[in-house]
C-alpha cells in the first residue's frame, strides 16, 4: 500500500469530517456518492493499491487510482476490506454510469465513497487533502475562488514587467498567460500560448532544473530571437508545482529588489490556486512514486526530476534498497510502508516504492555515512512488522536524475553479493564494505564471458565430485600464501596429503603455479567458482 500521510505518528489535531472536506474541494472536484455521512473523521490519507492488503488505515481516506477497470465486485470486495479496517472513506474516478451501483456498495458496506473528477490528478488532491488537514487547526473556512484567478495574476506582473508572462504547471504546459496591451512578447511565446505548450528547446532541461531548484528568480538574458526572462518555482511549502516565466522590457540587468519581490508575491499566489481552485486548473503532475520509478529505470527522464522531488543536487541523494529473504507481495507492501514512515519523520523529502521483490528509497543525503545512520533504525523495527533478515544496500550519493539508475543497480548488486555471502551476517552494506566481493563477483561474470580466460583443468577440477577436494585444496592453500601448515590445518587433513593434491593439480590437470601471476589468475578462477 503506498502512503502519501501516514495516518500514524502525526500530532492530534481537531478532527476534520470527511463531509468538510468534500466540502471544501467543491463538486467540480469530487461529489459523495451514495448517502452523506457527516459524522466520520478523516486523519490523513493514503494511496491504496488494489492488489495489496491493507495495513493500518483507520480514519484515513484511501485514495484509489487504479479501480477505474476494476469491476464492481472487485470494487465492492476492496471497499468490504476498508471498512473493516476503519477507513474512512474511499475516493476513486468512475463514470456516471457506474454511480448506481457504486451506491449500492455504500449502502452495504457502510464505507464512505467520493467520486473524484476525471481532469483532477491524484498528486495534487493528495497535495490539498494534505493542506487541509494540516490546517485543522482553525475552523474549515469556504474557499475563496475567483474568475480566472491564474490569469489575473499573469496579467498584473506582465503590467509590472512590461512583458507577457506564463504560468506553468511541471509538465511545461502553459495554465495561463497574460493579454496586457501592448506587453513585449517574442515568437517563442507567442508559439507557447497558441499550443498551450512550452516549445522544445535544448536549453529547457537545464533552465527548469535551475529554476525548480532556485530560492530566488532567475535572469535569462536575451538569446536569439527569445528576449531577456525572469522564472521563478512555484510551491506549496516544499512541493513543486510549476513555474512562472516573465519576459522582462526592462533588458538584460540583473533581477531588482522588487522585481524579486513582485515573482514571489505572484508565485505564492499562484501556488494557493493551484492547490485551492482544482476545478479550474488541475495540473498534470505525477506521484512522486512515479518520479521515483522513472529515475530507477532511467528512462524517459526530463532531468528536473531531483527538483520536483526537492532534493538539491548539489547535496545529492541517497539511494536504500530494502531486501527481505521469501518476503512475498503482502510483505514487500508492508515493507515500503514501514520504511516510508520511519524516514520521513528525518527526511520530508523521502519517497520509496517496491519494485521487483525489493523496496528502494531515495532522500536528500550527502554521503553514504549519512544515510546509514538513518537505515540502522529500520533493521529492528522491519525484524518486527516485516520479518526477520533484511538486508538494505546503501549507495549513492547521486547529483543527477542520470545517476540514479546507476546507483539503483549497484544496490541490486550489493543485495544479490550480501545474499550469497549471508554468512558473514551482514545486514546494512555498502560499496566500500564489500568490495573485495564485488570485485570476485566482477571477476566472475568476466570469466564466465570469456573461455579463453580460464583455465580448463581448474575447469575439470572444480566440475568432477571426484577432484573437488583436490580443487579445494588448491584453493585454502592459495589462501594461505603457500603454507601448507597451515592450509592442511583449515582442512583437517595431514600436510602430506596437501603436497600430494598439489602435486597432483600440476602434474595430472595441467594447472601452472610457478609465479605470482599464474597463482592470482588460479585463485580468481577457483573463488568465482566458489561463490
């Protein structure tokens, strides 16, 4: 189950009814569907997934992207579980055809459900649910919602400017612009506004990555055809939503003090709509589970992953891979959860998901030492609710989206080295804690690639049950730098037997030992084998 708040470790707080909370999102945005139930306490919310059991969601509202092809028996099975476990609700997209029956399952089960609107993306009412519950403080007051609130503040900074503005969303698609007459705009504008879409340009990847990242507007100077812009982030506390973009008449001279004034009055503004008024201007925005699967895999990445993450690139990033042996989906769920809201209480920027049989986490971190002593925590509390024997791999730190693919594999390949090597009972590893079996393990997949490396009576040694003995012989004394003392003691045999089998490597199968070379390639091939 993934978890957007955890309904557990939050501060108490007045309560907030799942009506209210309706309320304030408005029809546009999401309607109950069956009989209201004004009476039901809403404490956070989570993303559920129709595959996963459930964990503990008392008075929480689960939020369900994946049931629009779910049929209503399995909408039904999924709701029966909810209510069994205290939810409060159940918030899912369907169409109107639908509501009859959905009703029908409300009036059996007794769990609340919210019909959220098709064009409202799930990020961003989890990022308003969030607000609104974190703002129970003070009495729920009826949103203030204007016409066309996005371009009224397009339009009041171009006045101020003297150039059109933009305001977009983190797909680079253009929610409003400004129609002040006689405002300077370019060509590139003009394109951007009559597509609703910022155009490509080679210079976009890195000019968003720098201005989702900055605490403070930016200057462009003039580029070609493009004139002189200033672009600053938009968010709501630590979440990005998007950017505005101002083309500035006054020419190429640094940002002034209230020019800098005037972009963060503008963004916070617009952030406050972009969160408040969903009905008009819902943004495209993925999940951060989304983002964080997409640097995982490293495909299709647009480079501003890290920033609408919040995760400076300059500080970098962390990567823990979560293992637990036999662990089988029930578990693997109930490990991304655990993990989730153990870091976030050290690290609000944290995002983990379960992906192939393990979980990984990615959090701002500048070094490896850090990020350990956040995992080290975990190990007992997974023993606890998870099961026991988890490994967790802890690699990075990664500065750019590009990197964390990278960092992502080398994890994989820690776990799958400590799994071999469980003996050694280590359970948090690094790069720098087994890198003599990573270099084995290297050695291996080389030799494996390329017959002409190995030698073929180490081959024939190690392959009959007959000489494995004779092979193992070869190998301790290797190992013990040549002392037969002391390798027919590892053994447990007699130091004649040892010179018998040694005379028995070279004479019968071959193998050549006569300089150092010769014994490092031997002892290489013999420890792959071992592995």
């Amino acid at each position: 189950m993934d978890a957007g708040i955890s309904p557990i470790e939050r501060p108490p707080h007045p309560q907030v009814t799942l009506a209210e909370l309706v309320d304030q999102l408005g029809p546009r945005t999401v309607t109950p569907i069956g009989p209201p139930a004004p009476g039901i306490a809403v404490t956070g919310t989570e993303f559920v997934d129709t595959a996963e059991e459930f964990g503990d969601v008392s008075s929480t509202l689960l939020l369900a992207p994946s049931t629009a092809s779910l049929s209503t028996s399995r909408i039904a099975a999924l709701a029966t579980g909810a209510a069994e476990h205290g939810a409060a609700g159940l918030a899912l997209k369907c169409s109107a055809e639908r509501v009859p029956a959905l009703a029908a399952i409300v009036e059996a089960t007794g769990l609340p459900l919210v019909r959220i609107a098709d064009r409202i993306s799930w990020r961003l009412l989890d990022a308003q649910l969030t607000r609104l519950l974190g703002e129970a403080e003070t009495p729920l007051a009826a949103p203030q919602r204007g016409a066309e609130p996005l371009f009224a503040i397009a339009n009041e900074l171009a006045e101020f400017f003297g150039g059109s503005v933009a305001i977009e969303d983190l797909s680079r698609n253009i929610l409003a612009y400004s129609s002040v007459p006689g405002q300077l705009i370019d060509t590139l504008r003009t394109h951007g506004i009559l597509a609703r879409q910022v155009p490509a340009s080679p210079y976009n990847d890195d000019q968003y990555r720098t201005v989702l990242r900055s605490d403070r507007p930016i200057k462009y100077p003039r580029l070609g055809d493009e004139e002189p812009r200033v672009a600053f982030a938009i968010r709501a506390g630590a979440l990005p939503l998007g950017s505005i973009w101002a083309i500035d008449a006054s020419g190429e001279g640094p940002v002034s003090p209230e020019q800098d004034e005037r972009m963060r009055r503008a963004s916070a503004l617009a952030g406050a709509h972009l969160l408040d008024d969903l009905r008009a201007h819902a943004t495209d925005q993925r999940p951060r589970e989304d983002r964080l699967r997409t640097l995982l895999t490293g495909i299709d990445l647009t480079g501003t992953e890290f920033a609408e993450l919040g995760i400076d690139e300059e500080r970098g990033a962390a990567l823990l891979a979560f293992e637990v042996p036999s662990a089988g989906p029930t578990a693997i769920a109930q490990l991304r959860s655990t993990v989730i809201r153990h870091l976030v209480l050290h690290r609000p920027d944290a995002v983990a998901v379960a992906h192939r049989s393990r979980v990984y986490a990615l959090f701002a971190a500048r070094t490896v030492d850090e990020a350990t002593a956040l995992a080290e925590p975990l190990l007992p509390l997974v023993d606890r609710l998870v099961g026991e024997g988890a490994r967790i791999a802890v690699t990075g730190p990664a500065h750019r989206s590009g990197d964390v693919a990278g960092v992502r594999e080398l994890a994989d390949r820690l776990l799958d080295v400590a799994g071999r090597d469980a003996a050694s009972g280590r359970r948090i590893v690094s790069a720098a804690s087994l890198r003599p079996l990573l270099v084995v393990d290297r050695v291996a997949e080389l030799l494996a690639d390329g017959v002409e490396l190995r030698d073929p009576g180490l081959d024939a040694l190690h392959g009959s049950a007959a000489t494995r003995a004779v092979a193992e012989t070869l190998l301790v004394w290797l190992e013990c730098f040549g002392n037969v003392a002391q390798a027919a003691e590892r053994l447990g045999v007699h130091e004649n037997t040892v010179r018998h089998r040694l005379r028995r490597v070279v004479e019968t199968h071959g193998v050549r030992l006569e300089n150092a070379d010769e014994r490092l390639a031997a002892w290489l091939q013999l420890r792959a084998l071992a592995r």
